[in-house]
C-alpha cells in the first residue's frame, strides 16, 4: 500500500509564554490530502500551535517541515508564499475593504508588485490586476459568496464573514489551509454549508487542519483527530476512537480528583429568603453573534453554585453580563432585590458582586502585594484591609512566600490564585470566578478550587464558570450545564457528576 | 459597479480643484487670492503625502514639516550655490526626500502602536530644524536662503502668479494621478490591508515591512515635490517654515478633506489655507471661528469632506432604491 506524503512534519514544538508551556514537545504530522481535526480544552495550546506553523509565533525548540523543506521560524507572508493558508479564531477581516477586494489581496500574494509598472500603467500590470480580479471571482464562486462581492466586510453578517475569510485564504492558493474555529457563532444551517465546504476544499487536493469546538462536525469531517491537553499531544487517532478515549473524556471533563463528592450542604433555599441573584429570561449577544438564550436561573445565599458547559457554550458571556460589563438584550437580573441588568461593573463591586475574569487579568508590571492591594481601591478603612491581607495571604501561603515578586513572573496557577485573592480584598459577598482551572495542571486546579471551597465555606456565595466540569461538580453544591447558549440541565452536583448527559453536552454525543 | 462610480467621482472631483484653482484667476483676478490658491495647492501636494503612509497604510506620520524642509533646502542650495536649473534641483529634491524617508521607515518598522510612531516622527521633524538652525555653513541658519530663481520651462520663465498657478497645479493634478493610481494597483491594496489589519496581511503574503517604508518613502517624495516647489515659488526659504505647527497642519488637511481620500487631500490642503483668509473679516475673533470649525469638522465630518459628499450621494441613492423596492414589493 502506498504511504501519503507527508506535507506537514512538525517536531518535538516547544512554546514556553514567561513560566507557562504552551505547548510542550508537540509532534505534529499531517499527511496530504487528509482533513485533520484539532481538538482540546480552553488553553490547551491549539490555537497556539497554529501560530507556530504560520510564523506568527517562533518556536522556543522544535523544527518544522512543510513538503520536506524547513520552514522553522520563517516570518508568516514568507510561510503564506510557501503554501500555508490560514483564518483566525477572531474573524480578521480588512473591514473596510468590499469582499472582492478583500480576495484580491490574498491573489495576489504570489507576485511581484512593481512601482513604476503601476505608476506607467504598463500592459503587463493592467493583465496582472486582471487575473487577481478573475482569480478572486472564482473563489468567491467555489465558497458560494459571489453576489456579495461588492458588499462592505463589516457589513457582513458573522457566518459571511467567516467564508470570505475562507475564500481569501483559498486565494492564496495555498497546499495547506489551518481554520481556527471556522463554525464557531454559525448557526445549524450555516454549519452544515461550511462542513460541505471543507470536504470541497479538500477535494481540491488542500490538506486542511480544522480546530472546532463543535464535536459533531469535527468527528464527521476529519479523517483523523489530534488531541491536546495542557500543551501536550493526549491521543492521535480516527474520530470513533477519540470518541471512546478514556483518556480524551477525562479531558474535557476534567480529571477524577481526589475529593470526596461533596456532600450537599444546601438544603435548599428557605422559604422566605428571596435569592441573592436571579435572572430572568436572558438573552444575551457577543457582536453579532446571539449566545445567550433565555436563561433563567437563581443563586441562593451562601450557595456554591457551578455552570459548566464546553467551550463557546456561552459561561463567560453570562458572567459578564451578570459582572455588568456587556448589557443583555432583553431579561432582567436582580441582585439582593435590585435589578442590576444596566448598572456598571463598578457600581457592583461597591455592592459586593465581584467577577474574577477568564483568563485572570492581573497587573504583570506590579508586585503580587500591590496586585492585592489594588483589589482594595475602594475601600477606607485601613485596620479591616490589613486584617483581611493576611487572611488572604493565609489562605494563598505561596502567595505570601512571593510576595515581592512582580505578578508577571508567577506561574499559571499562582496568577489564578492572586486574582482571587485581589478579588477576595473587595469584600466579595457574591464571588464569579471564569474558570479559575484554565491552563493548570490537576494538581493545582484541585488546590484553586480548594481553597475556593474554603472562601465558599467562610459564608460567601460562590458562581463558578467551568470547563473542567469534575473538578467543578467535585466541590459546588448544585450546577448547571449551558449548551449553545441554553440551560440543558440542573440539578444538585453529585447527582450531575454522574448523569450520562453531561458527557453529551461536552462531546457532542 | 462601485470601482467605476469611485473613478469617475475622484476624476470629477480633480477636474473641478483644478478648473477652480487655475480658473480662479482669470475669474477674480485678484492677485492675493491667487497666492492663497498656490500655496493651497502645494500644500494639497503636502496633504497628498501623507494621505499615503497615513491614510492608506495606517502609519501616523506627524513628521512631514522635515521632509518638506529636505524638499525645500534642498533645491534652494543646489539652485542658488550650485546653479542647478529648477527641474533637475526638482528631481533631485524628491529623490533625497524619499531616500531619508526610507530611513524613517526602518526605525518605524520597530514599534507597536502609533504613539511611538508619533514620537518618532516629530523627533525627526525636530531634528531636521534644528540642523536648518544650527548648520549655518551649509543652510546659513535663521536667515533662512534668499534669491532662489523662479523655474523656466521651455525657455519661458514662470513669472507671473497665472503661471505659478498653472505649473502648480499641472503638478497637483500629476501627482494625484500617480497617487490615485498607486491607490488602485496592488501596491494600494496592500498598503491598505497592512492598515486594515496587520495580522492577516501577513497572513496573505504581504511583507510588513517592506509595505511600511514604501509608504514612508512615497509619502517623503511628495512631500519632497512640495518643498522644493515652495523654495521656488516663495524665493525666500528660512527654518521657521518647517515647525511642528507645519506638520500638525498637513495632519489637519487630511482629516478635514477625508483619510484615505486623494481629492480630499487636495480640498484639505486648499480649505486649510483658504478658510483664515475667508474669515479675516471676523478680526480678532478670526483664529477662534478658524479653530472651531477644524474642531467641528473633525467631529462631525469623520470621513472629511470626501466623505460627506460619498455619505450625501449613497443617503439618496438608498431611499431611491429602497422607495423602488417597496414600489416593487407591492
């Protein structure tokens, strides 16, 4: 039997971001003419492996063939020349340009320009301008967008958008085309065109590397799946196998932790007591794209209440909403008895509704002991900070051993817990923590959360957003899955610990 | 569709500058209103340059005053010290400006975020006048250089402002045309998808850095034509000319007559200097309305006045189409 050309052999990539690895001795090889799915949880390195093979980001170590010839820390246009092609997880078109114009860029990338043909307008250039023009027609044709060439990009509707995206890197006439989540804000009907569409592409002999958090389409469409966890390649193989991986699972799901299954310690919201937080039919959307659907649901005080969800089911959309920082469509939040759906985020803070983000934003520049203070900026009275500085300090003790040290240099997991700690420092009375597990290893995502049981437990209401949904369901009391946009299920933790449904709801059944 | 109405917009647009420019003249007659006008129009040359780093590839350039003064010293030293004629000191002058704005390029090319490309760019600006300042033995400092000759063509010798005028705008309207067509090729393109967004510009080919110093360069070689048409025209040049203000300016030419837009550049330049004669009647209230129309305008006219005549002609355009739809529909 013949072996397929290998067109893509990337070894032993290495990306260390200050302390974290990104990626961590990846081996990547993509034989020609196949549909390859890349997969993994939030912060697993994918789309950072992406960035690597098209030169936006160089390799810490690691080499990089494309068709048998080095092409290691090239810059992106000289890899666009050689014949990778990509799209990006956030659409980057030129938005002022019509969608002909956009393609005819990409056209005529193969080429040449010279000044004083243009400026003489020589017969050689008007031929030239003419075949990128053609060239950018037909693509439009193959992708199926061709009436709206003379459209404005921006003016676009988001699933358009991703196509003329497609079709301009289609025109660069590339060996290989790299999509970073090319469904991700379509809707059914849209997805279905694009699946069509990939097979197509592939038809035309262009090898294609798919990330997509969109399991079902991932496993119908590529030939074979590349699974990473924490920066490392976890499995290779056909999409039933991935499907079946225990290993996989246990990704997405989040490891089995060594917690005993939280007993549930609420019982249930007194009668009389009103909610600390309750939505009421909220819709929510991210630019163009309609995330939130009709969600209704309500905090206890004291409670621990987790939302778990895959990737792009919409968490942390419904954090910010309800932190105030994106204003929802339609519904109403209501937050100690007030409705809160148009006040500020710092207003909230004031009011002791504190939203620690995706991705921890804390100051890199500033000491961890000023990254905590800051979380103190509105408050006077100096003898309470001080106390409660060291109650966090006693909380986080490796945070107290680099206190000195500028928020920057700390590793993944000790920056999740300074934002916690900053966040702990504004009196919290509800706490929402995006994510809190991102990008650490099971080891310390079972400290994190530890410790987040501990805050819970000293008497604040906790909503936690997670990805990791057992180490989410091993310390919440009661949660909630969110599936494209919807509350699909709810129910007391341990009994969603061990509900087939949740599995569904990650990979895509 | 559309590319024909933009060509067809932007040659109109030119034929009316210049049958104003040049027209202006014969109609009025009077000679200060002439002045105004070539100035107008070499500032428009300015204005025509820095709608190519700035406009289309996105580059902040707040450095035009140094190349214009390349431009002016220059054709002034090599007219006045070495005897040049006007069109080779002309040619020369463009060439030395693009080549300095070449080197401007390169250092530009090292930063993020336009507010280190604007402290670049007025250092440069800086830089340049005070070596007009300080180099007395080749600019003869402050006192600037006088007696540069007036240019003959043809063996007639531009004397009067009707000839000025014409040459400046005969110049104007070559200029525009290269810029117009460099807007439309696929060096254009590219220069305006390194604004649009670097990311995928680089995604599709297109060499960052190699785009950015062209259109540091371009830009430095219409700014260059400015300069040296200016030392000829005024006959006098001195440092002072070449200030800061000078810069901030051209920057203001461009946002009023609209970013991106090549005819805009022109009306920009020609509006920028006609607009404080208009309202010298105001008296000391003059640089107050002069001022808060530029403030207006930056406001409320975010696409220059381009842009508000594009905005005017699509805003009948659609209800008429939308109003035949309905008809349609029915």
């Amino acid at each position: 039997m013949n072996r397929p050309v290998d067109i893509l052999r990337a070894q032993n990539v290495t990306k260390r971001f200050g302390g974290v690895h990104a990626l961590d001795g990846v081996d990547f090889t993509v034989a020609k003419g196949e549909i390859r799915g890349l997969i993994g949880p939030n912060g697993s390195g994918k789309t950072t492996l992406f960035n690597v093979l098209t030169g936006y980001v160089a390799p810490t170590s690691g080499s990089i063939e494309l068709l048998g010839r080095s092409v290691t820390s090239k810059k992106p246009h000289e890899l666009s020349r050689s014949g990778i092609a990509r799209t990006f997880q956030h659409i980057e078109l030129f938005k002022g340009m019509t969608v002909l114009e956009n393609i005819t860029v990409a056209a005529q990338c193969r080429s040449r320009a010279r000044l004083f043909g243009v400026l003489a307008r020589l017969p050689a250039v008007n031929a030239e301008e003419k075949a990128f023009k053609d060239r950018a027609e037909k693509e439009l044709i193959f992708v199926g967008i061709d009436t709206l060439k003379d459209s404005i990009a921006q003016d676009l509707a988001y699933g358009q958008q991703r196509l003329v995206e497609i079709a301009r890197a289609l025109a660069t006439d590339p060996e290989i085309l790299l999509l970073d989540e090319p469904a991700a804000g379509m809707n059914p009907t849209e997805k279905q065109t694009l699946a069509a569409l990939i097979r197509k592409i592939r038809d035309r002999g262009i090898t294609v590397i798919l990330i997509e958090h969109d399991m079902k389409m991932v496993v119908n469409l590529a030939d074979r799946i590349t699974v990473l966890d924490c920066g490392k390649k976890l499995a290779e193989d056909g999409p039933r196998e991935i499907q079946e991986n225990k290993a996989v699972i246990e990704a997405y799901l989040g490891g089995n932790i060594k917690m005993q299954a939280a007993e549930s310690k609420y019982a249930g919201v007194s009668a009389g007591e009103k909610p600390v937080l309750s939505l009421n039919n909220i819709d929510g959307c991210y630019g163009a794209v309609h995330v939130l659907k009709n969600i209704t649901f309500s905090v206890a005080r004291g409670e621990f209440v987790a939302l778990i969800g895959a990737n792009g089911a919409g968490k942390t959309t419904l954090l910010k909403t309800i932190s105030g920082m994106l204003p929802p469509r339609s519904g109403s939040i209501e937050y100690e008895g007030q409705r809160i759906e148009h006040m500020s985020s710092d207003r909230l803070v004031r009011r002791g509704l504190v939203h620690v983000p995706e991705g921890r934003g804390i100051f890199p520049a500033l000491t961890v002991r000023e990254n905590i203070m800051m979380g103190a900026f509105l408050r006077k009275d100096k003898a309470g900070i001080a106390a409660d500085y060291e109650h966090v300090l006693d909380l986080f003790p490796r945070l107290r051993e680099r206190i000195g040290q500028q928020g920057g240099s700390l590793s993944g997991g000790e920056q999740q817990m300074l934002a916690i700690a900053r966040a702990l420092m504004s009196k919290p009375k509800l706490l929402l923590l995006d994510e809190p597990s991102m990008g650490l290893s099971p080891k310390l995502v079972e400290e994190v959360l530890e410790v987040v049981r501990k805050i819970h437990e000293e008497g604040r209401t906790v909503l936690l957003v997670e990805q990791n949904a057992k180490a989410a369901l091993n310390v919440a009391d009661r949660a909630f899955v969110i599936e494209t946009g919807e509350l699909v299920l709810e129910g007391s933790a341990s009994d969603l610990l061990h509900n087939p449904k949740v599995k569904n709801a990650y990979l895509g059944g | 569709m559309r590319t024909l109405s933009a060509k067809t917009r932007n040659l109109t647009t030119l034929a009316v500058i210049l049958l104003f420019g040049v027209g202006s003249q014969f109609l009025i007659g009077d000679p200060y209103v002439s002045h105004v006008l070539i100035l107008g129009g070499i500032y428009g040359l300015l204005a025509i340059g820095l709608n190519i780093v700035t406009g289309f590839c996105g580059q902040i350039n707040l450095g035009m005053a140094g190349f214009y003064a390349i431009g002016s010293y220059t054709s002034a030293i090599l007219s006045v010290r070495y005897g040049f004629g006007f069109w080779p000191a002309f040619l020369i002058s463009i060439l030395s400006s693009t080549l300095v704005g070449v080197v401007i390029g390169f250092p530009a090319l090292k930063v993020r975020g336009g507010v280190y490309l604007v402290l670049i760019t007025t250092s440069f600006a800086g830089i340049i006048q005070t070596v007009l300042n300080q180099w007395v033995g080749l600019t003869n400092g402050p006192m600037g250089i006088v007696g540069i000759p007036a240019p003959s063509i043809f063996k007639h010798q531009i004397s009067t402002l009707q000839d000025w005028l014409v040459l400046v705008y005969a110049l104007v309207l070559i200029a525009a045309l290269a810029a117009i067509r460099i807007e439309r090729s696929r060096i254009g393109r590219s220069l305006i998808a390194v604004r649009e967004s670097e990311t995928s510009a680089q995604s599709l080919g297109i060499n960052l850095a190699f785009y950015k110093v062209l259109a540091f360069a371009l830009s430095a070689a219409f700014a260059g034509a400015a300069g040296s048409l200016y030392a000829h025209y005024m006959t006098t040049i001195s440092p002072d000319i070449y200030s800061f203000s000078t810069s901030v300016l051209v920057l203001m030419m461009i946002v009023v007559g609209g970013v991106g837009s090549i005819p805009g550049s022109i009306i920009g330049g020609i509006i920028v200097s006609v607009l404080p004669e208009l309202l010298r009647p105001l008296n000391e209230l003059q640089m107050i309305v002069y001022s808060l129309l530029i403030v207006l305008s930056t406001i409320y006219l975010r696409k220059g006045i381009m842009g508000l005549g594009i905005d005017t002609a699509r805003f009948f355009r659609r209800t008429l189409s939308v109003r035949r739809n309905d008809e349609q529909a029915r």
